[in-house]
C-alpha cells in the first residue's frame, strides 16, 4: 500500500468552494421561483406534478421572500462564475482536462461502469484517473455549469441581452431551461454522494487530501 497524488490542490479547493456556493444559489432560487412557480409535469392535458407543492415552500420558510432570494443569487452568481472560470482555466492550463474530457472510449468504457454497478460485469473496471462514466457525468456538469450562467443572464437582462434571450428561445424557454438545470444539479449531487459513499472513505480522502491509498501491484512493486 501506498499514498499517490490524485487530485491537485486547485482542483480541490474549486470543488469544494462550489458546494455552498450551490447551495445558496438554489436556495436563494427557489425565493425567486415562489414569486411564480409555473413549470409542472403534464400528459394528455393532465398536471401530474406541479413544482411545487405549497407546503413545500412552507416547509423551507421560502415563500414571501422574493426581494432577499434574488440579492442572495445575485451576489452568488458572480462567485459562481469566477469560481467556474478559475476551474476551466486551471484544469486545461494545468493538463488536466486530459483526464476528464470524454474520448472516443468514453461510451464503451461509461457502459462497462454501468455494467460493473448493475453487477453485470465481474471483472474489475481498468485503472484509471476517471472512469468513462465519471468522464461524462463532470465534463456534463460542467456544461450544465456553462448554461445556468447563460440562461441566467437571459432571464436576469432580458431588454439589455435579448439577443442572448433570443438565442435561449426567449424569456419563457431560458427560465425554463435554468430550471431544468437546477433540477438537473439536485439529480447529479444526489447521484455524485450515493457512488462517493458506495466507492469508500479511500475515494472521498482523494478529494479532501489530494492522495489515495493504492494497492501495489508486482509490476508497480518492481518498477
């Protein structure tokens, strides 16, 4: 056994600034999508879901605080996206991107990873940095990262940027989108905590420390 660098310290410190940050910014939100909370789940004409509930909103004491949810995400916003940026930059002036954007064997290799969960596949995945899974689940949050900050701006300056309104497909369409991405951060952080928890303490320390404990094999033991 021994300790190997994993993850760089910038890295890190970008992940982990970005979990309160996203925390306010769906908590402040959510204020803002009180004020008229108008998307929901229809077939055949029939709401199946409507987001959300009243006693939703009573239950996290957000209602009635418009004013306050939209100083909260906008003042976040701005940490959001420089914290966004530092990251993009960092990781492709520092090489990383490398290990994290998808290739051409990132679809066989995110099947052999669903394969491997579903205990379909016994062998063990080959070792890796990422695997194809997680290459697509971060490059993709990322992007998802990359359209909030758009859409946001579209519904935030819609007279001042109509022509990125335009673009977003107008008002209604961008804020539909924004909400789609939000949903989309709560089904990822979800998932993301499930396999981190699923993965062991060895994979969480990489990100806390920026070192994981490895088996040492013949050929590394020789090497």
């Amino acid at each position: 056994m021994r300790l190997e660098a994993k993850h760089p310290r910038w890295v890190r410190y970008s992940h982990w600034l970005n979990v309160p940050v996203l925390f306010v910014m769906i908590w402040s939100g959510l204020m803002i999508y009180w004020a008229h909370d108008a998307h929901e789940i229809r077939i055949a004409g029939r709401v199946l879901f409507h987001f959300f509930p009243p006693g939703f909103y009573d239950a996290l004491g957000l209602g009635f605080q418009l004013a306050q949810g939209m100083a909260w995400h906008f003042a976040f916003m701005w940490l959001f996206v420089l914290n966004g940026l530092f990251y993009v930059s960092y990781t492709f002036w520092s090489g990383e991107w490398r290990h994290l954007v998808p290739n051409r064997h990132t679809p066989y290799e995110a099947l052999q990873v669903v394969l491997h969960d579903l205990k379909i596949r016994k062998a063990p995945l080959p070792p890796g940095k990422f695997n194809g899974a997680q290459r697509v689940a971060y490059t993709g949050v990322v992007l998802m990262g990359a359209g909030s900050v758009v859409t946001g701006l579209a519904i935030y300056k819609p007279t001042q940027l109509a022509w990125l309104t335009a673009l977003c497909g107008g008002y209604q369409c961008a804020r539909t989108i924004h909400f789609a991405l939000t949903i989309g951060y709560v089904a990822f952080f979800v998932i993301h905590i499930a396999q981190v928890i699923r993965a062991g303490w060895n994979n969480a320390r990489a990100m806390l420390t920026g070192y994981e404990l490895a088996v040492e094999t013949p050929e590394t033991t020789h090497a």
